[in-house]
C-alpha cells in the first residue's frame, strides 16, 4: 500500500483528535484576530440604533432551539445589551417551545447587567404555537395572541407595551432561529403588514437568506457565530462569539489543509494505479 | 448549588462526546435521557402556555384570562370546538374510528395551505422578481450594472436548470392540471403587475426581456419537460455553474455553522473546568 | 360522505377562505380570521402532543415486550415523568430558577447542544474523504467553499484582503442568483402544493382506508 492510499484509510478518530486540539488551543493561546464588519451586520446594528430610547419597543423573537444555542444566543446577548445600553425598550416572544427557557435565560442575564425594569423596560411575552398564525395574529392585535405575558400579567399592565397595539406601533422586529421561523416572519409580517424585520440565522442557512436582503424583505441580517462576532465589536462588548473566532479560523485552515491532502493523495493514488 | 447543575450539564455534555470513540452506554443513557426531558418539557410548555388558557380555563373553569365566561356563551363554544377537534386529532390511535381525525385534519391541512399561499407567492416569487429586475435598472457604473446583469442570467439559468431537471408535478389527472393552470395564471398577472409597474417608471428594456424570459422559463417548470438541447442547454450549463458556486458558498458556511457548535460546547467545559479550578483552590 | 366528503369539504373551505381573507379590508373578515387563526393554533398545539402520546406508546410496548434495551425505555420514560411532575405539580414552575427550569437549562439544553455539535467532527472527516476535485462543477464547488471558509473568519483577512472581497462576491452575486432561483423555482412549488391540497387534488394528509 502506498502512502496515499494509507492516508486515505487513516482511522477518522484521527481527524476528531485533530479537531479537537485545535479547537481547544486558542481557547487558551488567544490570537486576538479582529473581526472585520460586514455590510449585513452593520445594518442591522443601524436599525437598532436608530430606534428611539424608552418609545415604541423593540421585538425581539427568540425562536432558536438547544441545537443551534452556540450560534444564536451571543446574537440574543449583543442585540439585547445594545437596546439596554441605549434604553431601547425590548419585548421578548418565541415560537419555540424550548425557546422559553432560552429566552427568558437571555433578556434575564442581560437585563440584571444593565439593571433594566421587567415591565417598564422589556417584557416577556412566553410562547404560542402556530407560527404563521402567532404572527398573522399579531398583525391584528398582539393581544388576542399574548393576552398576557409569562408570568400571568395582564398585557395591558406592563407600561412597556402601553399603547402598542400591532405591528403599527412596533418599529423592527428581530427574528433569532435556526429554523424556518425567520423566513415566517418575513412572508406574515414583512408582506401583508410591511413590518420592518431584521433576521439573525445559523451559518447554515445565512446564504438562503441573501435575496430576502437583497429585495429589502429583511433590512439586516446576522448569520452564525461570525455575524454575532461582528455586532459584538460594535456594540464594543466582545463576548462568545468574538471569542469563538479564534477557534473558527483555526479550525478553518486544519479543514482546508485536510481537503487539500485528501486530494493530493486521492489524485496521486488514482495516477498509480492507471499508469 | 449552581456548580452542581452546572457539573451535570458538563457530564452529560462529555457523555455525548463518547460517541467519538464509540457507542457506549453513557452516550446511550443521555440520548435516552434528552428525548424524555424534552417531550416533557415540551408538553408542560404547550400545555401552560396554550392549552390551559385557550382551552381548559374557558371550557372547564368558565373564564378567559381572568374574566369569567357564561356556560354555553359564544366565548365558550369558541373554546370548545376548536378543543373538541383537537382531541378528534388523537382518534388515530383507535383504528376503527381513526377516520374522524380527518375532519381536524381537514380544517388544519387547508387552513394552513391558504394561510401560506398568497405571503408566500409575495416573499418568494413577485418581489423576488421585481428585486432582480430593479437592480439593472438604473445602475450607471458599467461594473456594477455587469454585476447585476450577471446576477439576472444566473437566476434564470439557475431556474431552467432546476425546471429541467426536476421535472416537476407530472400533472396526470385532469384536476391536477387546471391546478397548474390556476398557478400560472396568478403567477403570470403578478408578472405582468411587475412589469407594467417597471415600464411605467421608463426603465431600460433589457430588464423587460430579461424578465419575459424569467417568466416563461419559470412557467415552463410546469408545462415541460425537456432535453437539455439548444439554447435552454446552454442556459441550463451556466445555471449549474452558478448552482455550484453557490452550493460551495453553502458548504463552506455549513463548516462554519457546525463548528461554531463545537465551540460553543468546548468554550462551556472550559468555563466548567475553570469553576473546579475555582473551588478547589488550584 | 362522512370519511372523505367532509375532510375535504373542510379543507377546501378553510383553506379558501384563509387565502381570500388577505384580500377582503372588512371588519367582519378580520374578526372570522382571527378566530380561525386561533382554531389553527389550538389544533396545532393538540397536534403537537401526538407525538409525545406516540413517544409513550413506543417506550411502554419495549417495556413490556422485555426488548434488551428497555433500560434505556425505563430513562426516557422517567425524563418524561419526572418533567411533566415538575411542570403541573410546581406552582411556580414557569418562575426562572423553578426546578423545570433548571432541569431544562442543565440536562436538556447541553445534551441537544453537544449532540448537534458532534456535527463538526463528522463534516470534518466527510470533508477529508468525499470532497474531491473529479469534475469542473465539483471543483466549483471545492474552491467556493475554500474561499468562503476562509473569508469568513478573521485570519483570511490577515492572509489577503482579496479574499474576504472575493468571499462577499461570491454571496451577493452567484449565491445570491441561484439561491433567488431555488427561492422562486420553490416557492411556486409550494403554491402548486397548497393549491393542490385545497382543491383536493392532494389527498395524501388522509392516509390510507377508505
């Protein structure tokens, strides 16, 4: 057997040592690469940005799983503290069952480093099946599909959402999920209502998301670990995600290094075989 | 009491971790563990968060959201039938009588079907068309409007190679063909609602054509299926090669996605490691 | 009439009227949808529970049957108890810091986390073995994914500044026309199927039987 050929019958535990070393190493010897802002991003920090401190509030729907948490939830963090940093009030919702926990986690830890109010500067609305008419429904009225939030308070008893009636009085929502629920929010509220949506969405499926930004349909878009990096330089509150980049470009280059001998000993054995 | 959690999470999370080596009970034990935590969890979620207000607390304890509700009122029956043709849902269990399921299903199947049709038509069709047709429109920069033109003869070619290639819906029964017909007929007015909304603001004919032939490429999804001869050949090939650049682009964020997992796991059990470090002094 | 007349009948009306509905800026209309949108999220929310009911059967039947793995049955069974206790015995239960709470956020949470995460390892080794260079469209695909892989993280910006430039080319301009051309090509696929479902000419949500 030539060496080619025993490189590409190496055992695959191997390759899941190597990737585990080096993604374990900058944990500890950090590069401190900076992260370089992307149009997407910086336009949907501008949206944020531009939203008025203790008005209208923002809509902030937390739809990510366990599954994806790495990804989404610095994303949750870095829009979350900018909005309390700015005194932008935030209402919370989820159209998944598992992103309750997640999301009451998240506005919760945020909300105590900036001492934010529950009720007077975000709120928690809980969860509600039914996507496409959770967010229909809204359209007409949040309250006939939030009557009250998490905890059992009357909505109309939480000053945030005084006044608020529909998506007329809700200048952006922002849509985290690692599923088809930021493309809903984009077909029943975008379309029928012109609500304005910003999306922050697993590395996975960022690149589907492209013509929705391109046909102003999402006026900002996060995508993965690397888009929650970028707001955190923004923000200027490096986190998980920015340190994540260390390990992301290590491990990057290991798996083009792979691709490339993986290659090289594919076409080398190929040629030794058919002289 | 936190690092106490905190270490079961850290167990668990090395117990999956196992499976790298290979299957063993451990690994065994947390998948069996997280399939039962979550249906229950999912179930308690479901059930305080929709069921017992919408549901239950009407019918049962005759109230909405606090305020009470009459015995047979219309607020009641609002509750009720809705309730009652969930639970016809759960008929599948019992085979003799698992046909009444049907007439739930029925009301969900279609419910959803028209809820999604007309939005969907919106995001994903018109004002992608309109989109792509708009940004040839007006460029002045002679590399940017390239660029965008480049953009429109990827899309279609994107789309005939997919149209000839997947053969869509083999419309056999007559019933099944006036269906395409209605599509095409909507998809068409909403094409032509572009259109005239492109000419009337004077824009450049070549986005005009660009779109005829977007749109008769498109409807040809559904009344053809060809041979990748001719000019549709050709366009089919440049579709591929725009296909692929953008499956790789997929690949590449796909490793990215996937990874950020791995890290986000890894940067937990450090987190952990360090509390140890931090209980026990060293 | 009853098994299949009705299902469809029941389908064909609700299904037009939520598609007409978007057209119709009457009260009347938008007080019917709003109705309706909630008899959509009741049964999806019972329909949701089937699967746990599914889950009961599934591990009870191992149980008793003595399949050599009902071990396994006997740990998700209890996950599930032990949840559904701590959810509808708790008062407080929806409270953070509540024991539901925690045991979602230290036993749910991390083992569906790292299970996805396994992922990594596998698209690494899949990378290695499978990804090859055979055909011009795989190599495409092969140098768009190297590009992309390191124009997205902060070391290709340290090794070139083309590449992060060619990465952000390669998203807005091919990526971008073909995803618009799944995107479309799809999304009238999804017209023709809920058509075809309201029309009744896809039947297959019936099942089987008469």
């Amino acid at each position: 057997m030539s060496w080619a050929e025993k490189v590409l019958q190496i055992d695959r535990r191997w390759i899941f040592l190597a990737i585990a070393i080096a993604v374990t190493i900058p944990f500890f010897l950090p590069l401190g690469l900076p992260v370089v802002i992307t149009p997407p991003v910086q336009s949907l920090y501008d949206a944020v940005d531009e939203l008025e401190p203790n008005a209208a509030p923002l809509l902030l729907s937390i739809d990510y799983a366990p599954a994806t948490l790495p990804e989404l939830e610095p994303m949750s963090m870095a829009i979350l503290r900018h909005c309390f940093a700015k005194d932008v009030n935030v209402v919370v919702m989820t159209l998944h069952p598992a992103g309750y926990g997640l999301a009451e986690r998240a506005v919760l830890n945020a909300a105590e480093e900036y001492d934010a109010v529950y009720g007077e500067d975000f709120a928690f609305l809980g969860f509600q099946p039914g996507v496409s008419a959770v967010i229909l429904g809204m359209g007409i009225n949040i309250r006939n599909v939030f009557p009250a939030d998490a905890y059992g308070a009357p909505v109309d008893d939480l000053p945030v959402l005084q006044g608020v009636r529909n998506y007329d009085d809700i200048p952006l929502v922002i849509s985290l999920a690692g599923w088809s629920a930021a493309e809903a929010w984009v077909y029943y509220a975008h379309q029928p209502y012109r609500q304005t949506v910003g999306a922050g969405v697993t590395a996975v499926m960022a690149t589907d998301f492209y013509p929705y930004l391109d046909a102003g349909q999402l006026v900002g878009l996060l995508g993965g670990m690397r888009g929650a990096a970028e707001y955190e330089g923004l923000i200027q509150r490096p986190d998980q995600g920015v340190r994540g980049m260390d390990s992301q470009s290590v491990i990057h280059l290991l798996i083009i290094v792979l691709i490339a001998i993986g290659n090289a000993a594919y076409f080398i054995s190929r040629r030794k075989k058919t002289p | 009491m936190t690092f106490i959690w905190t270490t079961i999470g850290a167990l668990l999370t090395l117990s999956i971790y196992s499976f790298l080596y290979k299957d063993n009970p451990f690994y065994k034990f947390a998948e069996h563990l997280v399939v039962g935590v979550s249906a229950g969890y999912y179930l308690v979620i479901y059930y305080f968060n929709y069921i017992h207000p919408n549901v239950f607390s009407p019918v049962f304890l005759l109230e909405i959201g606090g305020e009470p509700i009459g015995f047979g009122s219309f607020l009641w029956w609002m509750a009720l039938i809705p309730g009652l043709l969930g639970v016809l849902l759960y008929a599948r269990f019992f085979p003799k009588i698992a046909w009444v399921g049907r007439w739930a299903l029925g009301i969900y199947v279609g419910g959803y079907a028209g809820l999604g049709l007309s939005p969907v038509m919106q995001a994903r069709v018109i004002e992608q068309l309109r989109a792509n047709a708009l940004s040839i429109a007006g460029v002045e920069d002679p590399f940017a409007a390239m660029t965008n033109l480049a953009l429109a003869v990827g899309i279609f070619a994107a789309m005939i190679y997919l149209l000839i290639a997947k053969r869509n819906l083999g419309a056999k029964n007559p019933l099944a063909k006036v269906g395409v017909l209605v599509v095409s007929a909507v998809v068409a007015y909403g094409g032509w609602l572009v259109l005239s909304l492109i000419s009337s603001a004077g824009v450049v004919s070549l986005t005009n054509i660009l779109l005829v032939i977007g749109l008769l490429g498109t409807l040809s999804y559904f009344f053809f299926s060809m041979k990748h001869k001719g000019i549709l050949g050709g366009l089919a090939r440049v579709g591929i090669v725009f296909l692929m650049v953008g499956f790789g682009a997929s690949f590449g964020y796909t490793v990215m996605s996937r990874i950020s997992l791995l890290i986000g796991r890894v940067g937990f059990l450090i987190d952990w490691v360090g509390q140890i470090r931090g209980i026990f002094g060293a | 009439m009853m098994r299949r007349q009705i299902p469809l009948a029941l389908c064909f009306i609700f299904g037009v009227f939520m598609t007409i509905q978007y057209f119709i800026p009457h009260h009347t209309i938008a007080d019917m949808q709003e109705r309706v949108l909630m008899w959509l999220q009741t049964l999806l929310a019972f329909a949701f529970l089937l699967g746990t009911v599914s889950l009961i059967k599934l591990h009870y039947h191992k149980i008793r049957n003595r399949a050599d793995d009902r071990g396994y049955s006997f740990v998700a069974l209890t996950g599930l108890v032990t949840m559904m206790a701590l959810g509808f015995f708790h008062p407080q239960h929806n409270l953070p810091g509540s024991p539901f709470s925690l045991m979602f956020l230290n036993v749910q949470v991390p083992i569906e986390a790292t299970m996805f995460s396994l992922l990594a390892f596998y698209i690494a080794s899949a990378a290695f073995r499978a990804f090859r260079a055979r055909t011009l469209e795989a190599t495409l695909l092969l140098v768009a994914a190297c590009i992309v892989m390191l124009g997205r993280v902060p070391i290709g910006d340290m090794i070139h500044e083309g590449i992060p430039q060619a990465t952000r080319w390669i998203l807005e301009v091919p990526n971008l026309a073909s995803k618009r051309g799944v995107m479309i090509g799809v999304g009238l696929g999804m017209m023709a199927t809920s058509l075809k479902i309201i029309l009744g000419i896809e039947r297959a949500w019936m099942g089987g039987g008469d």
